[in-house]
C-alpha cells in the first residue's frame, strides 16, 4: 500500500510495478528496488515497495 502524496489516501492496487538495480556501493553490492506506481486524484505516482542488498 502507498500513501498518495497530494490527499493522504491510502491506495492499495499498483497500476504496474518492476525491479531495478542501482550502482554498486563501495562493498560492491548493488540495491535491487521494487516500485510501484499508483494513481490518486487524477496523478500518477511513484514508491518504493521492497529494497534490498544484492
């Protein structure tokens, strides 16, 4: 669930959602996200929903 940015709604279902890997750190892992995107009050918007170390 993600919280709409503009009125505080809370919205359950994702429009879509996907995987992305970000730059590696100094250790060498890399942080694979999940984000979701949502629609309230006619605006799209972004959140993460899992981020973890890989």
């Amino acid at each position: 669930m993600a919280k709409c940015p503009i009125c505080g709604k809370e919205v359950k279902d994702a429009k879509k959602t996907w995987t992305m890997a970000g730059k590696p750190d100094k250790q060498g892992k890399r942080t694979q996200l999940t984000i979701g995107l949502y629609e309230c009050c006619g605006k799209n918007f972004r959140e993460v929903l899992d981020k973890k170390k890989i």
